[in-house]
C-alpha cells in the first residue's frame, strides 16, 4: 500500500482530495461518470486514473469520453 501511495503522490502532490466513481452495466452510467471526470480534469487540473493505472492526459480522457456517449446512445 505504501508503494501505491508513493506512486500516486508523485502525480497529485498536494491535493488531498479524492473521488471515486463506478458505475453498473449502462454505457449512459459509464458515459456519466467519464463526463464528471473531464470536466473536473479540465477546470480544476483533476488526476484521473482508472483502477490505479497510471493517469491519463486530458486529450485522452475526452477522446475516451465521447467514444463511451457514441456507445452509449445504441443503448435502448
């Protein structure tokens, strides 16, 4: 645990706030969810990371994002 935390540290530094997201089976929760983090990456410099891997660039979090709204718009 003391490994991760050092990981993660490097990426956040004084920030000493976390959220965590999940979402069920639904692309539209997924879509959600990657919206929120987006948004909160974009206006407030945010540290996104899925299931502990290393952060990703912002440019990659909206392509992500609105690959998921594509998907999530065939749901019924």
């Amino acid at each position: 645990m003391v490994k991760e935390n050092a990981f993660f540290a490097a990426f956040v530094g004084d920030s000493d706030i976390c959220i965590g997201m999940s979402w069920g089976g639904s692309m539209k929760d997924c879509a959600s969810a990657m919206i929120v983090s987006c948004a909160l990456a974009q206006d407030y410099g945010a540290v996104i990371s899925y299931e502990g891997e290393p952060p990703e660039p912002l440019d990659s979090l909206l392509q992500g994002a609105l690959e998921v709204v594509q998907d999530a718009a065939k749901e019924r």
